[in-house]
C-alpha cells in the first residue's frame, strides 16, 4: 500500500494554537506536494435565539442583518486566514507546492468539515486538539472528538505543543 497525499483538508478555529495546525499541515504539504486546503466553519446561532431576535426585529430585517454580517464576517476571517497562512510559510524551510486554498463557510463544523472533506476527495483531515481550556476538554476538543469517530478518512490531531516555531535558515 502506497500512501498518497494529494489533497490536506486543515479544519481550524480561531483558537490561539490554530497557526500552529496550519503550519503542521503545511509542513505535511511541502513534503508530499500536497494540495492545502484551510477550512474555517462560523457556527449558526441557536434557532431559539434566532427566533427571539426575529420576533423582536422582523424576519425580513433578521434576514438581511444576517445575511449582511455573515459576508462580512466570512470575508474577515478570509482575510486573517490568508494572513495567518503567509507569516506560517515564511517559517518554513520548504515551499509549499500550491498555492493554499481558504474555504469559509456557515454552518455546524462538524458535518460541514465532513461534507467538504468529501467534496475535496482529502487524503487527511488535519485537526488541532482543543481550542478550549484543559478543565473543558481534557484531551480532545469536542469538534476533534466527533471528526475522529465519524470519518472514513484518516484524521490527523495536532497538539498545541506539536510544533515549535523556528525560524528559516
């Protein structure tokens, strides 16, 4: 059995611990000319919540206010993404091969990170292990946990501690 990497699938939050995900799965990606693919999912408000705004503004307004924000936002993080993905690649030692693809997207990350795992045929999901406080999860984030359990492709969980920093030569 050969194993290929033609495709990375980095499903990150933004969490503090999150450039050093996307800096492993670059790494990754150098090594096997690997297409990266970053993957920010915006959690939905809560329906209830959603309705109690509707009542109070009118669902039209609710629906244009959300709409208006949700791009906003999208393009926001698009752009910290980008940026986060540029300071990442000047520490490398290697070049990554492609240039890195940036998808956000609204939704619940866990079916969304599956969804576009298999639209993008990924070779591996690239995960951090908790962006939350160790009394919280204790080994793995919540959203970690759920993709190990639920995919059929190989999940790769990256510690906070898993990469230091170094500077190119």
């Amino acid at each position: 059995m050969e194993v290929r990497m033609q495709n990375i699938l980095v499903a990150r939050d933004m969490g503090k611990d999150s450039a050093r995900v996307i800096r492993y799965a670059l790494e990754l990606g150098a090594k096997f000319h690997a297409q990266i693919h970053v993957l920010h999912v915006m959690p939905t408000v809560d329906a209830s919540v959603m309705n109690m705004v509707s009542l109070a503004m009118g669902a039209d307004k609710l629906a244009e206010f959300n709409k208006q924000n949700e791009k906003e936002l999208a393009e926001q993080t698009r752009k910290q993404l980008h940026d986060i993905i540029e300071k990442e690649q000047e520490l490398m030692e290697e070049d990554v091969a492609h240039p890195v693809q940036v998808e956000v997207h609204h939704g619940e990350p866990v079916p969304m990170i599956l969804t576009i795992a298999d639209k993008l045929d990924a070779d591996l999901i690239v995960i951090g292990s908790h962006s939350k406080g160790r009394l919280e999860y204790a080994f793995l984030g919540s959203v970690a946990e759920k993709i190990l359990r639920k995919s059929h492709r190989p999940v790769m969980i990256v510690p906070p501690t898993a990469l230091k920093k170094k500077r190119k030569k």
